[in-house]
C-alpha cells in the first residue's frame, strides 16, 4: 500500500512542528525586533518562482532558515505592543488541526466537528462575558470586522422598524440612520461604517472625558437633538487608556431613545469575565450587540473574533447567503449564517482548544493578573522623576510619557526607540492628550511579574540616557 504522504510531505509537518517548539521555548533569549527590514525581507524571499517543484521539507526547511530575523516577536511575554494576545500553543496546535482536516466551517451537518466546537465556543464565551443567551455569533478575523457585520445587522434591524428591507432595496432612498459614537471611538469603527454605507464621516461626535469614556449627559443632549432611526456605538477598553463607557448610565439613555447599542469591546469586554475587573464594565450585556477580539486577550492564534448580536435573526438575515432567514429553533446553526463569508477556515477551533486548557477560573485569573500588572508598571514608572503615567490605570494598558511639552515629546520618542533597539522589551508608540505616549499594553498569558519589572527598567534606563544627553 503507498502512503499517501510521501517521506518528505511526514517530514515538513515535523519540520514546522519542531520549529514551532524551539521558537517559542526560545523567546527569552532572542531579540524581540526583527533584524531584517522589509526591503531585505522581499530581496530574500523574492526572485522567480521556479519551474520544477521542490521537496515539501526543503521548502519547508529554507522558509524557516530565510525567516530566522524577518519576524517580529509578537508572542514573547516581553512583548507589550499594540494590544495582542501571545497566540497561545494550545491554540497554536488546533490550528495546525484545523489545516490539516481542511474543514471548512459553513454548515454544521456538512463539517460536524468543527461546527459543534465552533458553536460551543460561542456559548461559553458569551457566558463567560455574560452576554444574553441565544445570541447570533459570528466568527470572524477580528474586531474591525465584528464591528462591521454588527453595524450591518443595527441597519438591518433599525430600517426594518421603519418599514424599509435594506436586504432587498438597499440604502439609497432608505430612511436616514443617525449615528452617534464618542470622540474616542477606534478606527475600526470608522472602517465598519464605511464598509457598511454609512460613511465614516456621517457621524455625530459626543465628547469624552479624560480617560476617553463618553460623557453620558453629553449623550443625552445629543440624542436629544435627533430624530429617526439610530445607532449608538459605545467603548469597552480604550486602546490607549483601558478605559470603558459607561455603559450603565449611557444604555438607558440610548434605550430611552429607541436607539440600537452596539459595543466595540475588542480586548475591553474581556473584563466582564473576572469578578476582580467585572464592575468597570457593569451594564454592557444590556447592548444589542458586541464586537469581541479572540486574539487580544483569549490569547487566540490570528485572526480571530466574534460579532455577538442579540437578535439571532437580524445577524442571519443580514449576513446569510439564503436571503431573508429565520434560523429555526432546534436545529444546530450553520456558521456561515453569521458572517459574510460562505467558506471559511474553522477558526473558532483554537479558541475551543484554549477555553478547555484555561477552564472558566484560568480565563478569568489571566484577566486579573494583567490588570494587577499593570497597576504594578504603573507604580515602577511613576516613581522616577521625569516620568508620567497619563491614565487611571484601570485595565491592562499603561499610557507613559517623558518630561514636558514639546521636548518631552521627542525625549519620549527616543526613550521609546531606545528601548525597542535594545529589544529586551517591546511596548509601542502613541498620541495621548496631545503627547506622544509609549503605550505598554499587558496581554500575554505568559506574561509574569519579572517581564514587567524588565518593561520598568529598559523604560526607566533608556529615560535617564536620554534625559542626560
Ligand atoms: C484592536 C481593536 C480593534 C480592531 O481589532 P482588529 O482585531 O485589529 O480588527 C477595534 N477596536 C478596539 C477598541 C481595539 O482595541
């Protein structure tokens, strides 16, 4: 009998299962920055394909030597950039699964396996959020997405109420569609109402405050001012300060005007899952719909996230490729009623696999421990002079900025660059209250008390350099 794999096919899947274990066990120990910039990344990885075909191990092989300084270390535990999760190994293995079964996940009776997981991921996350039972869920490759396909369900639902079958007619002579958000809204959003048909610049701006939460009596004048079919789009975790709305004073408002709430919560929501953190987001499972990174702080692989809306039918109806659809009661979901995508990988698998390896108290420690970490960087930084931290610390991100004014602007940009060339220690950079900020964010589930006293001191260190030149 011939195997259907040939020896070199065996050994490519060992090669890049080898490789994945010593990366990761090494992470300590190597640079986080790349070495390579792009130009020679493309020199190195450019040239004519070739004519005849190459062993599957030795391709394999000379991506893995060709790469070695062309990735930037995304998931070590010193890595404190952006707000991203550290791809956990668990997760990694199930996606490794997921390309190997080649299933993809659009109907639960055509891919049963990877639709039941994907499925029941969806539950457990939204319990574990504590958003309502029985929402639509659709699994997406991140927030930005979420966000679009949750406002294209709002514009569904809030047409529908005026009469007006967006899915059939479209938007030109629909009723308008008001959209309110805050000042310190994410770019994502912007991109989801642009995608959506809204336009990123429709939009009626309510002031925020400091920490960049929405001023709930800002909320009310505005929704005051307007008439019609609205949409509210609120903030769990500013991706500067970690602040959130406050959605317990601000939903009753929007509610009051009849308006549809959704919540951008890419890596924020995660706070409703720790009894420790809970309060700072009290009130948000009253919205009608919510974006959700998994690969922010459920550590999940890229690309994943979930669009939750509260109305199964409006998510189904905007999204399904069977046209106008009410999924029915009893029957188990088919994925691809949920996203705009017919053909997908299972990529709700690695977040299955992750769940199950953290358990509901490992989800919501890991939850904890970050905010209790930050605190912890917060209280290293504030304590040398010269340095500021320009949030309440509340969540997992920490907003540092050196000196003052326009020369503590450039000390804080050669700190910053100080510390990611030493490349020790990785945060990122960013504009806060008119300063440039170094932005740490703490979202590694590997991630350890020692990491972070390492961030205070590359920080503190490339400070005083830059202070004494
Ligand atoms: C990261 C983030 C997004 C965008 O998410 P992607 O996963 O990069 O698409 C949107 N909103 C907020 C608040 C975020 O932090």
């Amino acid at each position: 009998m011939t195997d259907l794999l040939a020896a070199s096919e065996i050994e490519a899947l060992q090669v890049a299962n080898q490789h994945a274990s010593s990366y990761r066990r090494a992470e300590n120990t190597r640079s986080i920055p790349p070495s390579q910039t792009a130009s020679e990344a493309h020199e190195i990885f450019g040239g004519a394909l070739n004519d005849e075909g190459q062993d599957a191990d030795q391709v394999l092989r000379d991506i893995i030597a060709k790469s070695d300084g062309g990735i930037l270390d995304f998931t070590s535990p010193r890595f404190f950039g952006f707000v991203i999760g550290g791809s956990h190994p668990v997760g990694v293995a199930a996606d490794h699964l997921v390309s190997a079964w080649g299933n993809p996940s659009s109907y639960a009776e055509l891919t049963p396996g990877v639709t039941a997981m994907e499925n029941q991921m969806t539950t457990w996350i939204a319990d574990l959020l504590g958003l309502p039972d029985n929402c639509g869920a659709g699994i997406v490759t991140g927030a930005t997405m979420a966000n679009t396909i949750a406002i294209m369900a709002a514009r569904n639902a809030l047409l529908a109420r005026e009469g007006w079958n967006v899915e059939d007619q479209g938007l030109f002579g629909a009723p308008e569609i008001n959209v309110v958000l805050g000042d310190e809204a994410h770019s994502a959003v912007f991109a989801g109402l642009r995608y959506a048909g809204f336009g990123a610049k429709r939009v009626t701006r309510v002031p925020a405050d400091a920490e960049g939460r929405m001023i709930a009596t800002e909320l009310d004048r505005a929704l005051n001012a307007l008439t019609g079919p609205t949409l509210v789009i609120v903030q769990a975790g500013n991706v500067n300060s970690g602040a959130s709305d406050p959605f317990a004073e601000i939903i009753p408002i929007a509610r009051k005007h009849k308006a549809w709430v959704h919540v951008d919560g890419a890596f924020g929501l995660w706070l409703a899952a720790s009894p420790d953190t809970r309060a700072i987001v009290a009130g948000v499972a009253e919205a009608d719909s919510w974006a959700v990174d998994l690969h922010k702080w459920l550590q999940a692989p890229y690309d994943s996230a979930i669009a939750f809306v509260r109305d199964k039918a409006r998510l189904a109806t905007a999204m399904s490729a069977k046209g106008a659809y009410l999924p029915d009661e009893g029957t188990f979901p088919d994925p691809s009623d949920f996203v705009t995508e017919l053909s997908r990988r299972a990529r709700g698998v690695p977040s299955y696999a992750i769940l199950r390896t953290l358990g509901k108290s490992g989800v919501s420690q890991m939850i904890a421990r970050h905010c209790v970490l930050a605190k912890h960087l917060a209280r290293l930084i504030s304590a040398e002079p010269g340095l500021t931290v320009l949030n309440q610390v509340v969540a997992n991100q920490v907003v540092i900025t050196c000196g003052e004014g326009e020369k503590g602007d450039a000390q804080t940009q050669a700190t910053l660059a100080k510390v990611q060339e030493n490349g020790k220690v990785y945060p990122t950079h960013g504009n806060w209250r008119d300063r440039t900020i170094i932005r740490c964010s703490i979202c590694n589930y590997a991630t350890r008390q020692n990491d972070v006293d390492l961030l205070a001191e590359e920080i503190i260190t490339a400070w005083r350099d830059v202070n004494a030149a």
